[in-house]
C-alpha cells in the first residue's frame, strides 16, 4: 500500500517539479513585469478597444466583476468570440488588437476618466449589469521577443476560480492550488484599485508582474495547456534537456547529446518536441541562445563576438548570420535598437468607447 501510493506521488512531483524549473528558467531569462493602466466600472452596454500593442508588451485584462465578451483579430482576422467570468484573466502574448463588451451588441455608454496616483479610473454613469474590468499590460525586457512569442498561444484565457482543491487527481489538484494562489493576487490587486490608497499604483504594479507567473502556471497546470512552453512544462522527461539548454548554451549541443540527457533514443527524443511544441530542439536551443545574447546586447558592452562565443558560436560570422535571420537586424542594429527603445513607463492606449 505505502509502494502504491509512493509510486502514485512520485509522477506528480516530478511534474510539479517541472512546471517550476522551465517557468523559473524562461523569467530569469526574460524577467516580466507589470502595469496596470486602467480600472474601468461600467454598467451595460460598455466597450473596451485595445489596438495592437508594441513588441515589448503583452496585454491582459483581470474581470473583477460581471461578464463581458472578448473578441480578437490575429493578422486581420477575426478569432471566435469566448465569454469571461467573474474571476477570469486574459492575455494577448500575440499583442493583436481586441474588444472587451457586454454582449449585448448595444452602442456603448459615453464614459468619463479620472486620474488617480497613476491609475486611471474610467466610468459610464451607470452600474446596471456591472461590470469591472482591470486593464495592464506585461512589459517584457529588452530581448528578442520569439521564444516567448511564438510559443505561447496569441490568446490566453485562465480562470482563477476554482469548486474545491480536495478531490481529483494530482494535476486537477495542482491546478486549483494554483489558481487560488491567482486568485488571492487579484483580489489583493482589486482592494488596491478599488480603494485607491496612497501609492496603490506601484503596489498593483509590482502584483501584476506575479500576476503573469501565476497565469502561466495555472495554464501550464491543465488538462487543456496549449501546446509549446506550456505544453514542454508537462513533459519532465524533456526537462534535462531544456536544463541544459538554458544552463549551459556555449556548449555545442547536437541532438543525440540531448535525447542521451533525456534517456532517450534521438527519435523519441525528437518525436516528443515535435508533439508538445511543433518545432525541434535545434529551433528552441538557437531562440534560447539569441534571447540570451540580445540581453547582453541590451545590458552590457561586451563585444559582439565575445557575445557570440558566450551563447556557442566560434565564429563571429556564422552568429551574426544566424542572430540577423532570427531577430530580423544585426546585432549591432539591435544593441542600438534596443537602447533606443526602452520601456515605457506607464501609458493608456486602450479606447472605452467605440
């Protein structure tokens, strides 16, 4: 009996295990944080217009709450609408435009802005079939933006409400301590903005950045986790390899080194990759290495080529060659790119009216 329930612990560990080290990894790389812009207190009809956002933020929305409608456009196409709860977050890893409304397909309500400690507080005169929203933004580092990007879904929808954390198996249970761990945060989040105490701007500012680990956990947690980073954080067979990816980039691994770390073959080495992220190894370990070198680009003044060797590339020729493809510039251009761009502190782009 004590064998059984052992070997049924184990697994659940290791996955535990697993969620943290890839999550723990890829923000140590590309470290989040948080901005909350806007706390909006509507009555229906209500609508909330965010355009697309720059390269370095990911958009979200907290319902605190009422109901509400998200619809999306990915390359100037309309995704299908899907419905938030009280409780829910969303977030647009993609940074596509997208709508937030009651459903009720009404013209929204004139609303009117006011500016408090750094949050903005929009209204419609009206709290009829309420609804309110917590709109920010995550404000990713100066690096290359792919391998957070592309392997993250271009809408994300997670819920923080869960029925009971006692029944169930281990990852249902895993994910509703999770999410209630998200829930407290919002609800820290939601007493700051709600009662608007002196310096509750940076007070939500710094929660929202735990926000965003939070929300991936709990996505990485499910039944249902999209396929790429998240999907790789439910494979702990895979994790020694990503360990060394992210450890160790100078190394000039090859693909039987990693699948030898993972014990496994090359091809169910590759095969598992291929099903959880749709891309090879070689592909996650050069994004790994090109977001690397664009933070030492960004925050240092070591030489391109002492950059290159850093991240595993001998010559200086073959790493420019490989980080113009991927990034789209040269890394001098980046380094000068990136210095220019900076993070912006705080700014609402957002529409809440049509």
């Amino acid at each position: 009996m004590q064998r059984e329930l052992f070997n049924a612990i184990i697994p659940q560990l290791h996955a535990q295990t697993s969620h943290m080290e890839l999550l723990d990894r890829l923000l140590s790389l590309m470290p989040v944080t948080g901005r909350l812009d806007v706390r909006c207190h509507f009555g229906s009809p209500w609508r909330i217009d965010n355009p697309e956002s720059n390269e370095w933020e990911f958009p979200y929305h907290v319902l605190l709450r009422g109901e509400a409608v998200v619809e999306s456009d990915t390359g100037g196409k309309s995704e299908s609408a899907i419905r938030m709860k009280a409780g829910d977050i969303v977030l647009f890893p993609s940074g596509h435009a997208h709508r937030l409304h009651d459903g009720s397909g009404s013209p929204p309500r004139a609303v009117r802005e006011r500016h408090d400690d750094g949050l903005t507080l929009v209204t419609n005169g009206s709290a009829d079939e309420g609804a309110d929203v917590l709109c920010g933004r995550f404000v990713l580092p100066a690096v290359p933006q792919q391998l957070m990007r592309d392997h993250l879904p271009g809408r994300l929808l997670v819920s923080s409400v869960v029925s009971s954390v006692s029944g169930g198996d281990g990852q249902a249970r895993d994910a509703a301590f999770a999410a209630t761990r998200l829930a407290r945060v919002i609800e820290l989040m939601r007493e700051e903005a709600f009662e608007q105490r002196p310096g509750c701007a940076a007070v939500v500012n710094q929660l929202s950045g735990a926000l965003f680990a939070l929300t991936l956990r709990c996505a990485s947690n499910t039944d249902q986790a999209p396929r790429g980073l998240l999907a790789l954080a439910q494979r702990p067979r895979l994790q020694p390899a990503l360990a060394a990816m992210f450890d160790e980039p100078e190394k000039p691994w090859t693909l039987p080194q990693l699948a030898e770390r993972c014990h496994m073959s090359r091809a169910t080495f590759a095969r598992h990759f291929d099903e959880a992220i749709s891309r090879s190894a070689s592909d996650v370990l050069t994004e790994i290495r090109m977001a690397l070198a664009g933070r030492k680009l960004a925050q240092t003044a070591m030489s391109v080529a002492e950059i290159g060797e850093a991240v595993g590339y001998r010559s200086e020729a073959a790493f420019q060659r490989v980080f113009k493809r991927q990034v789209g510039m040269t890394p001098a251009k980046w380094r000068a790119h990136s210095s220019r761009a900076g993070i912006p502190e705080s700014s609402s782009r957002r529409k809440t009216a049509a």
